[in-house]
C-alpha cells in the first residue's frame, strides 16, 4: 500500500487515521516513549499558521528597496537567513498581510525531499519585513518558547514524528493538520528560557556573523542537552 493515504476526520476536522504501512512502524512509538515529559498537541499553541501566497503565471518582480521573500532556502538549523532572499513590492501580490512574518514567529519548509524531508525550520529573529512564500509555512505560537518548539522539533522525538508523517506517501509534505497533530514535550517554563537564552547566547550571534559551521554545530550542542533534560527529568533544566 505503499503511497496510499488514506483520512478519516473527526466531528472535530483532526486527521484520525493513515494505511501507509511505514507510519505505523512500532519505532516511532518506542522512541517518543524515551521522552519522560507529558506531551501536548503543538495545535493547542498555534495563534495563526498560512504559507505565502499562490501566484500563477508569473514570477516574483525583485524590488530593491521592498519586503523580504522568504523562501525555503532562507532556512538554516541556526535560524533564518535572509543575507540572500529576493525583495518583493509591499504592494505586491507575494507581499499578502496574512504572510507578513514577526519577530518569533517559526517558519518550516512545508514540501520536499530537500527541505522539509531534512528539517528545514527556524525562527525569525530579525525585525525586517518579510513574507513567506508559498513553500514555507508561517507558524505563530502562544503559551511556548519558538526557539524551545524549534530545538524540540530537530530532537529524536520530533524529528521521529515529522518523518513518520512524511514517510510513505509520495511526495514529501506536511500539511496544516499534520503540524497541529506533532506532539511536544512540556518542559518547565526554566528549561524554555534556558533553550532561548542558550540560542541567542551561542547560537544566533554565529549564525549572524554567517560562521554557519560553528553555528550549525552550536545547534548540535542545544539540541543534545534538550533531550538529555527531557530523557532524564520532565522538568529538569539543562546542564
């Protein structure tokens, strides 16, 4: 059954059930097991989530002085990286109110083996404006760290779920329900300030300074301590 999928939808519209073999691997569930702490559908922190406008029969017109078009290519482990981005027109047809991106706000390659198959995802640091373009899924949460949600996400346990939801089913894509649906952990509200504050401490000032190796290693080193707190202790803060 190998490409098929196949939903059923609950009175309350929550994707429900799948027939691609590989997502019911028992894998998947042993390794979520490992994470100690109690675990939250990430829907119930979504303030609002769209990707950039759908424009057919044209490209996008470069603007020297206008907004950001974040592509998926923007994406970096260490966050956001607009050094190359196109600029659109404010009044351009890409530039919709909707795609506008804020400060916080998570960003996630939303199709395709070369982006959202390999994680592609960051949050957006800058206050420059910027839309997303149709190939990045704007995500803005409430109640939670964005950078805890995106380290949480690179970890083995949110990686696990994102690949089981990619697997088997043709092109690689993650749809809007699929991204309520991912699970994460509830950390104390300590370890997500630790999470944000060891980001822009370690990790954004390299990615800034575009030494993406350190940065990327950085990551490597946040994301290793995330799991090691929620492996050992549900609320233990990272060492």
């Amino acid at each position: 059954m190998r490409g098929v999928l196949l939903t059923f939808r609950s009175q309350d519209d929550e994707l429900c059930g799948r027939l691609d073999p590989e997502y019911w691997h028992p894998a998947y569930e042993e390794m979520l097991r490992d994470c100690r702490a109690p675990m939250r559908p990430l829907g119930e922190f979504i303030e609002h989530i769209t990707y950039g406008a759908i424009v057919t029969g044209r490209s996008p017109e470069p603007a020297q002085a206008g907004v950001l078009l974040l592509g998926q290519g923007s994406l970096r482990a260490s966050g956001v990286d607009a050094e190359r981005a196109m600029r659109v027109a404010p009044d351009s047809p890409y530039a919709l109110e909707r795609c506008l991106v804020r400060r916080g706000d998570l960003l996630i390659a939303r199709s395709g083996a070369g982006s959202v198959a390999k994680n592609r995802l960051g949050v957006y640091h800058d206050s420059e404006p910027g839309v997303v373009d149709c190939f990045v899924d704007l995500v803005r949460l409430r109640g939670i760290e964005p950078d805890y949600v995106a380290a949480f996400l690179r970890t083995r346990f949110g990686w696990a779920q994102i690949h089981r939801l990619i697997n088997g089913v043709g092109p690689a894509n993650l749809s809007f329900d699929e991204i309520r649906s991912l699970l994460v952990a509830e950390a104390s509200a300590e370890l997500q300030r630790q999470v944000a504050e060891r980001h822009a401490r370690r990790v954004l000032p390299l990615h800034r300074e575009r030494d993406f190796e350190a940065a990327d290693a950085a990551v490597r080193e946040l994301i290793g301590a995330v799991e090691d707190a929620l492996v050992k202790v549900a609320d233990r803060c990272m060492r």
